[in-house]
C-alpha cells in the first residue's frame, strides 16, 4: 500500500531507497467502514490521511437548512484532511466521512513534523500538493460565481471523471450546489442532445 504513497510522492521529488524506508516507518495504515467519521465537527484532525482505497466526504451541516453540503470529495490517491485543523491542532469546522469501505495511510501531526525534519525534500512535495489545493479550490469559487449548473456539471464530469464513477448521485448534487433531481434532469438533458 505504501507503493502508491510513493508513487504519489515520486511524481514530484526523488527519493533514495534509504529516504523510502524512512518514510515508510512514520506511515499506518487505517480502515473506515462505510459511514464510519474520520473527522467530526469540533475533534481536532490528528493526521494527514492519504486514501489508497475507497471514498470520502467532507462536509458541513448548513445551520439554516440543516442539510448537509458538500465541501469536497476524495478518492483513491488524494489527500483527506482538514488542513488548518491539522496544521494549527485546533477544532474542525467540519466532517469527514467514509462513502464506502476506505483504506487509509495516516501520518499523526508530531510524526508528520519529525519526517519532515528527517527528510527535508517532503517540504517541497506537501507545497506541491498544497499549491494544487489551493489552486482547485480558487478555480472552484470562481466557477460557481461564473458558471450554470450545467456548465459546472460538465466541468465536474471533465476534470473528475473517476469521481462521478465513485461518488453517489446526491454527493457530487451537493458538492455543485443543486439538488438531486436536478442533477438528474440536467444529464438526462445532456444525453438527449
């Protein structure tokens, strides 16, 4: 498992086999059940989860619908994490939770600042990978200001294809802001045409 863990990291920076090694030792491996919480709102996020199998949701309950909204998804080789919970050791302003069954690789915050001490080169790999974050979530603001559903949803199905293969209907609803059944009417419109 941590062969994709690598894999990931590799795309960016090298690494010697006594660096693997290393790195491998700060690395466990968890499994989440279908609906089991790797983060609630107000725990604080105690690792950086890289997800080797699976899916997972992160999400807020909005305080004026008491529906739950979509604030981002994660699949097979993404990231998972609450970054300023993590970062800053203080309470989530949100959930995080298994879809279907996940397999996870998670680094503690004290192991994760302790590898980054012994393998410096890590810097430039997580600012990488932060900058790409930052970067989607920019572009993601923009188009909701800028783009129709529609025109979110075929962005959504280009850029995220494998997500829409993982992730029920309702989630990938929520996480462009409209309903369900909208969603639905909106691809039975794009098929037909």
């Amino acid at each position: 498992m941590k062969e994709q863990l690598f894999k990931s990291i590799t795309k960016y920076i090298k690494l010697n086999a006594k660096e693997e090694s290393l790195i491998s030792t700060f690395w466990t491996e968890k499994t989440l059940d279908k609906g089991y919480y790797l983060l609630r709102n107000g725990d604080i996020c105690r690792t950086d989860n890289f997800v080797v199998d699976g899916a997972l949701k992160a999400f807020y309950i909005n305080p004026e619908t008491g529906r739950e909204e979509i604030l981002y998804l994660a699949i097979e080789n993404w990231w998972e994490t609450d970054i300023e919970s993590f970062q800053k050791q203080q309470p989530s302003i949100y959930n995080i939770q298994a879809i279907k069954k996940t397999i996870l690789l998670q680094i503690g915050y004290d192991s994760f600042q302790e590898m980054l001490r012994q393998v410096p080169q890590l810097e430039r790999f997580f600012r990488i990978i932060l900058e790409n974050y930052l970067g989607s979530l920019q572009k993601r603001i923009i188009l909701n200001k800028t783009l129709d559903a529609e025109q979110r949803y075929l962005d959504f199905v280009k850029n995220y294809p494998k997500i829409e293969m993982e992730v029920p209907n309702y989630l990938i609803a929520s996480y462009l802001g409209v309903t369900a059944e909208f969603l639905s009417r909106m691809r039975k419109k794009i098929k037909a045409s």
